[in-house]
C-alpha cells in the first residue's frame, strides 16, 4: 500500500537526515578503523570489489522507499542501565513468544534487543529469525547481522547478493541499497555484507553505530544478531540495543549464570535466557543458519 505524501515526506526525510549522518562521519576520518591486531597482517579480501555488483531490477525488493517516518534521527549514545552484581537465570527458561510479548513493558530499551550467544553454534542466528518474525507478525521489524565472525542472517533475504553493513562502513553502499525483505515474513533485513577480514575493527566505527542508531528510529522493533559473546565487544551493543536474549543452548546453569552477569555488567537493561534447542525454522533456512 502506497503510503500518504506526507508519510512519504517524512519517510524520505528520515533516510536524508541518516544519511547527513552517515557522510558526517565518513568526512570526519574516523568512520573506519583496522583493528591494531589486524592491521598490516590481515588484509581485505584481495578479491572482493570495492563497489557492490550491479543487480537488475527486477532483483531489487528494496523496502526502504516505504520506511516508516521517524520523528526524529538522534544521534546514537550509551543509555546506562543499572548494574548489579551478579544474576541468576529465572528457574525456568522464558519462550521466544513470553520474551516477545514481555518487550513493551521496558519501553524505549525493549525495542532494541541483542540476541548474542552463549557459544559458537547454539542457535543465535536460528533465535534472531525467529524472534524478528514473531514480533513482524505486529509491528514494524528490521533484523539486523552484526556477527560479522560467521554472518548467516543472508540466507532468508530476498537479495542474498545485496550489499550489507560491512560495506555501508566502508562507503560503498547506501542505505537503499542494504535494506532487502525477509522471504517469508513482514521483517526487513540488513545482512552484515562483505566483511573482509577485519570483523573487530568494523564493529569500531563510529559510522556503523550511526547507522544502527537510524534503523533504530525508523521501525517498531530492532532485532541484532550479535553472534557469540566471546567474539563480542559488549558494551557498544549495550548502547544500541540494551535487552539482551542470551541463547544458552545445553550450556550449564551456572556457566549462563556467569556469562549474564558479564552482560549486565556490561550494561545490558534487561537479559532474557533461553535454554534447550532453538526455535525451528523453514528447512531451506534452517540448513544454513546456525
């Protein structure tokens, strides 16, 4: 449905002003940054072009012309959450459907949510999916790939080719151009795109977390798969999306006990726990996310 020209105004003004945001930090020199245990060892992907492939037409499902207006796009910033000593998981693992429907009682820091995992392969990706759909079922979603150690969120995009996060970074592409829909739900996707071979230093930009920020300020809900904690530095997550999903998988209690408070302590507002299997997804997707 084609939105009213005044919606269409303010829509269009909201990807302007991201995108002041954008070219402001790309002038400023410090939009991008190698990270010091990468730089000079590990280059960029030789083979990777520096411009994303050009696609026909009819490829393109860009949601972003019908995004839906933000009042205004501030700029991005820690929003400190009360931290306590320690946690302890509830007795009983929450659903994916009670974390859902619990978001909008923490208000502005329950539209933002962290799924991050306890380990490598317990299903943070798989939890991601299905959280954002959950909530697309009601509201506005954009899923978002930051685990830019083993990227997957791809395999439901409509566009699987298209330009993603990584390369928003790096300046060659736009917010149009990364914003594709999921194959078979409501939600918006912005895959992490060809990331190279330095994943921590672009988790370091300034720009990134702008353009998160933006995002943020155009849907209902953000939804970031932040891949395994340790591969995670937590505290710019905290800032952008301060509830936290932490997906335990078989992993003891007590290690979860410990690995929530380190997110707390990092400044999460709120951590969810899920324990046991992930939620099952469509079989061609569930093959290749993990």
């Amino acid at each position: 449905m084609a939105l009213p020209c005044a919606a269409f105004a303010r829509a269009v003004g909201t990807l302007l002003l991201a995108a002041f945001v954008v070219t402001g930090a790309l002038m400023s020199g410090e939009t991008y940054r190698r990270s010091p245990r990468q730089a000079g060892n590990v280059p960029f992907e030789p083979n990777a072009p520096s411009a994303p492939a050009a696609r026909p037409a009819s490829a393109r499902t860009r949601a972003s012309d019908r995004l839906p207006p933000a009042p205004t796009l501030p700029a991005p910033g820690p929003e400190p959450a009360p931290a306590t000593a320690s946690f302890a998981p509830p007795p009983a693992s929450p659903t994916l459907d009670g974390i859902a429907a619990a978001l909008p009682q923490w208000g502005e820091a329950g539209r933002r949510v962290t799924v991050i995992g306890s380990a490598r392969d317990v299903g943070t990706t798989l939890t991601s999916i299905a959280l954002a759909r959950t909530l697309s079922h009601s509201a506005r979603v954009i899923l978002v790939d930051l685990a830019f150690a083993s990227p997957n969120i791809d395999v439901i995009s409509d566009d699987p080719t298209a330009p993603g996060m990584a390369d928003l970074v790096r300046g060659t592409a736009s917010f149009n151009d990364i914003i594709t829909r999921d194959r078979v739900s409501r939600t918006h996707i912005v895959t992490a795109g060809q990331v190279g071979g330095d994943a921590a230093g672009l988790l370091e930009s300034q720009m990134l977390w702008a353009a998160v920020g933006a995002l943020a300020q155009s849907y209902d809900y953000m939804v970031i798969d932040a891949g395994a904690q340790s591969q995670t530095a937590l505290a710019p997550f905290a800032a952008a999306a301060p509830f936290a999903v932490l997906v335990g998988g078989e992993t003891p209690r007590n290690a979860l006990a410990a690995l929530a408070g380190e997110l707390q302590s990092a400044g999460f507002a709120e951590v969810a726990v899920l324990t046991g299997p992930p939620p099952a997804l469509e079989e061609a997707a569930a093959q290749s996310a993990a």
